[in-house]
C-alpha cells in the first residue's frame, strides 16, 4: 500500500487493492493552513473549550474541530463567537497577507 500524492498539500489517496474490492480513501491535509485564531483568542483570554461550547450551545467535538481548524465556523457562528469572546471578527480570522 503506498500513497499516491494528488496535490501537494492538500490530497493523499490511499489505494488498498483486493481481489473483490477496490478501496478508495482520501485524507484530506491542510498542512500549516490555519483559517481562524479561535485557539489563540482562547488562550490569550483563559478560556476553556468546553465553556465555549457551551455558550454556543454546540458540542465540544464541534468547538474542538472549529479550534483545531479542522473544520470552519459557518459566518453565523463566527460572529457569535466573536461576541462571546468580546473581540471583533478581523481578531478570529488569520490574514492571508501575513501567512505568506
């Protein structure tokens, strides 16, 4: 089994190979790409996940995938976040000029 490199950063496909199954797995990397500084906000103010959560009225794998930028609050949330932390949204969000 090795890996087949589709895009450099961004997509690694496994194939497993059977005699009655074709697998096909895709792990999608977003390698030093951070989209938000919710975990930066967090520990700069003190602030547990787990309250943040529950402020938002979302899970803590929710909260925790969002921290992790696994995944991306929808704008919505975002901004509701940005309220619960009492900072503006520009603060949460990492500037791409500043990135490269």
């Amino acid at each position: 089994m090795s890996p087949v490199y589709r895009s450099r950063e961004q997509s690694l496909t496994f194939r497993i190979t059977d005699n009655k199954f074709h697998y096909i797995c895709t792990i999608l990397f977003v390698m030093n790409t951070q989209m938000n500084r919710i975990k930066e906000i967090l520990d700069e103010k003190g602030i547990k996940q787990t309250w943040l959560a529950e402020k938002l009225g979302k899970s803590f794998n929710m909260v925790n995938a969002y921290v992790q930028n696994r995944n991306q609050p929808p704008i919505e949330v975002l901004y509701k976040i940005a309220e619960i932390l009492q900072v503006s949204v520009k603060d949460l969000l990492v500037d791409s000029k500043e990135e490269k």
